[in-house]
C-alpha cells in the first residue's frame, strides 16, 4: 500500500524535514488486523504524551482518523505512523507553532519463526549501552542510533534479539522488545524513568497481570538478579511475547506466568 504524507499518497518528503535533518519526531509501529489497528488507544496515548513533551503541534482526531483509514486500506500488516516536526531551515531552532508532518507507512505482516513463541529465543548480550536521559526517557522518538549499533553485534540466527543495559548497568529492555522477569510469581520490569521505551504491550501486560491479582513491580534490575530470575520473557505490539530460555551462560525455563501472558498476549494480536 503506498504510503500517506499529511493524509496524502505520496513517496517523497522534502529534504527540509527535522525528522530527517535531527531525528525530531515520534514512531509508533503497530499491527493491523482484519483492518484495524491493534492497541490504538495505548499507542495514540504513548505518541500524545511524545508529543507533548517534545512540544510537536499536532491534531491527534485528524491523526487517528488518518491511522484508522489507512489500516482499514492495509487489511493485514505492520503500520509505521511517523510524526516530525516538519519542515524548517537550517539549525536547531524550531518555530514552537509549525505544524508537525504525519507519515504513514504499511508492511506485510511481520515473518518470525514459530518456534520463537512456543520454544523461547536466546537473547545477544550487548555491549552498547543506553544512555540515560530523563526528558526523553519512555518515548518512541527517531533517534534509534544505539537500537541500531546495538543490533549489529550479532547477525547470526542463533540469537531473535539483544539485551542492552544502561551506562550504569541496570538491565533496560531488549533491542526491539520490553523484557520481564518473573521471582516467585511475581512479575517485574524495568523503570524506563532514565531511558528505554514504554512500549504499548509493557503497558498492557502490566494493566493485565493487575487486574487478575499478579503482584506486579517497576523497578530497578541488576544483572545478577536477571540470572536468578524463574523465567524471563520479552515482548512488543508486534509479535506479543516470547520466552527468554537463554544470554550468556545463563539459562531459564518457560514458566506458567510467562505462558498466561504469552496466550493473553496473543488474544489481544488476534483481534
């Protein structure tokens, strides 16, 4: 399907646009299912609070408006919805009332191996490390350049994804993925309050694993509690959750909690 530039069919964008010029924007990906888009609501929260914080000008009803019809277009797939702040000259000064450019992009539905979800996936221990920053700590914003230094490390297929610590070395998230680890029945995650991003599954998951009594935590994680963990499992809007059964030389079995989720998480992507 062709992609949609401010609510347009178009394959350009002006070279002018801060998006490119200084990764000046917000992305959300998210799956469509029989034409509509899964987790709306959380992802058009997520990109109002971006929005907010990176003070974007943006029409959120003509945006979702925009993101529905071009989903119910798609069918079936992976939308890409884009916000940057549009068009300016050069330097970092940018006019606080320019309206934001809204990009839309479809893809065919994401390819992983089955066995990913039923056997579990071994994670790279990355060397690249988060840097923390509070302002733009949660958000999906453009500047991905440590996602992607990261993922170089590896390229072989022993390994579905990466773990990336902070400068500190508190364990964050995977490269594409928000990760979880379960003690004693309970379910813990990251504080994402320094970096890392509040991804729309991460928040469902955690929403979900409350209202069905499962005592959740945001906290700080230490490498050394991620090994002594009783299962670890990661996840995103895309693919909902996979098992962890291996980084390093530390080894997890697939568990009940991380299996309840993992179907839970798969009902919601079936929509």
């Amino acid at each position: 399907m062709e992609s949609w530039v401010d609510g347009q069919p178009a394959d350009v964008l002006s070279l002018k646009d801060r998006g490119l010029a200084y990764g000046d924007g917000l992305f959300e990906t998210i799956a469509v299912r029989s034409g509509k888009p899964v987790l709306p609501e959380r992802h058009l929260q997520r990109l109002a609070l971006g929005c907010q914080r990176l003070m974007l000008q943006v029409d959120m009803g003509a945006l979702e408006a925009e993101l529905r019809a071009y989903a119910q277009g798609l069918g079936g797939g992976v939308l890409k919805l884009i916000v940057t702040r549009g068009d300016a000259l050069r330097g970092y000064g940018a006019d606080p009332s320019a309206p934001s450019r809204r990009i839309l992009q479809g893809s065919p539905p994401a390819a992983y191996p089955p066995m990913h979800a039923e056997q579990g996936v071994r994670l790279f221990p990355c060397a690249t490390r988060l840097s923390e920053q509070p302002l733009l700590a949660g958000l999906k914003h453009l500047n991905r350049l440590e996602q992607v230094m990261a993922r170089a490390e590896w390229r072989d297929a022993e390994h579905a994804e990466g773990l990336m610590l902070d400068t500190s070395g508190r364990v964050i998230e995977g490269v594409f993925s928000n990760l979880f680890l379960v003690r004693e029945g309970e379910l813990v995650t990251a504080d994402l309050s320094r970096c890392g991003v509040a991804g729309v599954m991460r928040a469902e998951l955690l929403y979900q694993a409350e209202s069905q009594g499962i005592v959740t935590h945001i906290t700080d994680i230490r490498l050394e509690q991620l090994h002594l963990a009783d299962e670890v499992f990661v996840c995103n809007s895309v693919y909902g959750v996979w098992p962890v059964r291996a980084c390093g030389s530390a080894r997890w079995s697939t568990g009940p909690l991380t299996r309840k989720l993992q179907t839970l998480a798969r009902t919601l992507l079936d929509v």
